[in-house]
C-alpha cells in the first residue's frame, strides 16, 4: 500500500468520524425535542385536561388514560410501516418526516378546544411522529457493529433527558396559559430540525451483507426475516410484557405517593420528584449500558438483569414506604429502564439484514408499544377492582414474567457463542 494511499484511507476514516458526530448531534435533538413534546402534558394531563372543557373526576381520568396512550396506539401501527418505508428510501428521510410529523401534531394539540380534538392530536404525534423510533433505526444502522452499542446509548439519553425536561416545563406552565405558546414553539422548532436534517444527515453507509440466506438452488437472497433472530418470538412477548408492567404503573403510581403523603400539594410535589429521579437514572443508565453493550457484545444478557431490576424495584414499591426511600428505587429503575429499548434493538439489529435494520427495528418496537399502551389503559380498571398496592404487584408480576420469557433467548444465545468459541 502506498504512502499516498494510506493518507487517503485515513482522511476517509476522519471524514465519517465528523459525519458520525453530526449524525448523532442532529438525531439527539430531534429526539430530545420530540420527548419533550410527547411527555410534557402526561403527568399534568388531567389538568390540562380541565382547562378545556372535562368535568367530574371519572371523565377527565377515562380522557386522560386515552389521551396518555393515544401516541403509543398509533405508533404500534405506523412504526412497522414507516420503518419498511425507511428501508426503500432512507433513514435520514424517516428522521424528517417524523420530525414534521411532530410539528403537524404540535400545532394540532395546540389549537385543540376539546377531549376528542386533543386525543387526535395525540393519534396525529404517534402516526406521523416517531423520531425516536427513526432515529433509533439510524442509530442502529451507523458505524460498525462494535460501537453499536454506544450509538443506541446515546440516542436513547435523548429520550430521557426529554422525559425529564418536558414535564418539567408543562408543569411550570399548564397554571400560566403558556402551554399551548410551548406547543407551538415545539412545532416551530421540529419544522427547523427537519430542514437541518434534510440537509445535514448523512445517510448510513449499507455494508456488504454477511448475512444472505442461502435458498435450495445455492443461491442467496438478501432479504431476511425475523426467524433469523434468536429468540424473536419470545422476546417480543418479553418487550410487551415488561413495558406493561412499567408504563401501567405510571398512572397508579402517582395515586400510591399521594395515598402515603397524605397531603394534596406535597403529594404532587413528591410525585415531581419521584418522576425526575427515575429520569435522571435512565439519562444516566442509557450510556453506561450502550458501552456494555459494545464491551460484552451480549444486549440479551443485559436485557435480562434490566428486567429482573425492574420487577424487584416495582415490587417493593408497593410497601408503605416513606418518599425518601423510595428515591433509591425509582433511581434503580430508571438506570434498569434504560437498557429495554436499546438492548433489545441491539439484538435485532445484530441480526438483521443491513437492507432491513429499520424493518427489524421497528417490529421490535411495535411489541414495546403494545405492553405502553396497553399497560395505562388497563391500569384505571385494575385500580378500581384491587388495592393499589395490589395492582403495583401486578405490574411487577409482569416484569417477572418478562424476565422469565427472556431466559431461554439468553441461554440459547449463550450455547451458540460457546460453540463458535469452541470450533
């Protein structure tokens, strides 16, 4: 190899680290923005929802569990569809088209003068939106297998410190009619994301397959399905499972701090505080589990412990505890809650065709938003059959179940890494 040639090979391999380092600065704040805006109205939902026009307590609760989980509804249809749509265009196109989306829903939501008008606007969020799934498929498909890991980490960092910033702000501002002025901010905003990204991402290189599927004449074909996926079946069954069990506590959560604080506004208040810890170890937890990821090379092993934290640390939630010790717990599950997503989109992406990432990506997380629409929805009647303390156990009963589910795909995946050590 010539001088001149290993100068060139150089500069190239420099040229994508910057591409790379814009990629995921763009794709960041897409997400960040799109978090933010998605999470800002959930825990002040029935509030808002007051301000333009439910009455009664049993009214606004049955609108606020649809409204909470309208977007993951229709995210459960869009995503499989928008993701095979990324394949045959781009993923870069799937980050601006989600990015407008949002900006359409936005102004939807802000304009809105009734229940119904909300919750389409929150259908219109999950359908046209999506950023974070587009922008996980991106992730997913950039750089080499080995810094995999890190890129779903940060990526989904985005996603936290947008649950942890917009509720933030929805709650400072759903008293002062400013709420729907940050709506429209958040629609102006993704409308100029969307052009940077038009202009500033640079499409993922698709690698030479090394994963063709030879068919009975000899030849290969370049198209793959989930059945190449060790453990898919059961995996999926696991997603759904687990995120039943921690996004069907949210709504029942807030009524267990208050029942145990006794008080109206510090209720409310401990309820704020709760919620931001949980965030900020799942702002944390995203890296540390994207490097182990890269490290260990084993997402089911991590996505295994995750689960088992989530179902310990739900569980000894429903014991009266005082605020102050649950603080350690919501700070476990948020650094647990971070590894379900990217762990398991590092298995299927892992696995998948490269043609076929965003496909693959995207089933994995129809079955993730199954188990967070799912989880609200069922959440109010349990509440009105069991105690709350009961129903918490439930839902860290579904985490257990997750966790159970997960154990073969684990050791299955353990035995064909020993063989191909061994051989």
């Amino acid at each position: 190899m010539t001088t001149q040639q290993v100068v060139t090979r150089k500069s190239l391999r420099w040229e994508l680290r910057g591409y790379d380092s814009r990629n995921m600065a763009l794709l960041w704040v897409g997400q960040f923005v799109n978090t933010a805006g998605l999470m800002m109205l959930v825990p002040i939902m029935p509030f808002y929802l007051d301000q333009i026009g439910t009455s009664g307590t049993a009214e606004t609760q049955t609108w606020a569990g649809v409204a909470i989980a309208a977007p993951a509804l229709a995210l459960t249809v869009a995503t499989p569809l928008w993701a095979k749509l990324g394949d045959r265009i781009g993923r870069k196109w799937m980050v601006v088209r989600a990015l407008l989306g949002l900006a359409v829903a936005m102004l939807v939501m802000a304009t809105a003068a009734t229940p119904l008008a909300l919750v389409a606007g929150r259908l219109l969020q999950g359908f046209l939106g999506g950023v974070v799934e587009a922008a996980s498929a991106f992730a997913g498909s950039t750089g080499s297998n080995k810094k995999r890991g890190s890129s779903l980490g940060k990526s989904f960092s985005a996603t936290a410190a947008g649950a942890l910033a917009g509720p933030i702000a929805g709650g400072l501002l759903v008293g002062t009619g400013g709420l729907k002025l940050l709506m429209f901010s958040i629609a102006i905003l993704a409308t100029v994301l969307a052009i940077v990204c038009a202009v500033g991402l640079r499409e993922p290189q698709r690698r030479q397959q090394n994963t063709t599927n030879p068919t009975r004449n000899g030849k290969s074909r370049q198209h793959g399905t989930l059945r190449q996926v060790p453990g898919a079946t059961t995996l999926a069954l696991a997603a759904a499972a687990v995120y039943f069990g921690v996004y069907g506590l949210i709504p029942v959560y807030a009524l267990h701090v208050d029942r145990i604080v006794d008080s109206g506004d510090s209720g409310s208040l401990w309820v704020g505080i709760l919620h931001s810890v949980m965030w900020s170890g799942t702002l944390v937890g995203s890296f540390w589990w994207g490097r182990r990821n890269d490290a260990t090379g084993r997402p089911l092993h991590a996505l295994a412990l995750a689960i088992g934290g989530c179902a310990v640390s739900i569980a000894v939630l429903a014991l009266p505890l005082s605020p102050f010790l649950m603080l350690p717990l919501r700070l476990v599950q948020g650094f647990c809650f971070a590894a379900l997503a990217q762990s398991l989109f590092h298995h299927f992406s892992h696995h998948a065709p490269d043609s076929q990432k965003s496909s693959f990506i995207g089933t994995a997380n129809s079955f993730l938003l199954v188990g967070q629409s799912a989880g609200p929805l069922l959440a109010g009647p349990l509440v009105g059959a069991l105690s709350i303390p009961t129903v918490i156990l439930i839902m860290a009963g579904a985490c257990l179940l997750s966790f159970v589910l997960v154990l073969p795909a684990v050791r299955t995946k353990q035995q064909q890494n020993f063989m191909r050590t061994t051989c």
